[in-house]
C-alpha cells in the first residue's frame, strides 16, 4: 500500500501534553478518544466523540495528519488524503 505524501514528510512526532480535549472542557462536553494534530500540536476529540472537534480543526486549518493520542495507540491518519499507517 502506498504512503500519501504528508504522511511520509512526517518525520517527528507530536504528542500531547494533556490527555484532554481543550475545546470540550470549554463546552463542557465528553470525548471518546483523543488526536493529536501533527502540524501544530493540538489535541482534540475524535469523530466517536459527539463534537468531533479534531475533523473541525482539519476543516479550518487543513492541517492533514493526526495521530492517535490514545496510550499504546500507535497510528497515523491522514485527512486530505484518507490514509492510514502504523507506525
């Protein structure tokens, strides 16, 4: 299978430095699991979650890969191009 080209740039990762999605404790919301944005760092709900903050994010910022913030979790998700890799 081949790797989209924004997940091959990705050479380091980022992690998230709370296990929280800031914009559900805003709203005083729930979530169900946690990305963590691979360009700037955010950490947000994903699509289970019923605000699915993370996807909004990709929506404003095209921001492209997420990684799962999820301990022992351990893959990527690319929006733009709906791909996946383990890593």
């Amino acid at each position: 299978m081949e790797v989209c080209q924004h997940l091959k740039e990705i050479t380091s990762l980022k992690v998230a430095d709370k296990l929280v999605c800031e914009e559900c404790v805003k709203e005083g919301g729930n979530w169900v699991h946690l990305r963590t944005c691979q360009t700037c760092g955010v950490t947000l709900c994903c699509d289970s979650s019923p605000m699915k903050h993370m996807t909004a994010h990709y929506h404003a910022t095209h921001h492209p890969v997420v990684t799962s913030a999820e301990p022992g979790e351990r893959w990527l998700w690319c929006y733009a191009d709906e791909a996946f890799a383990e890593y």
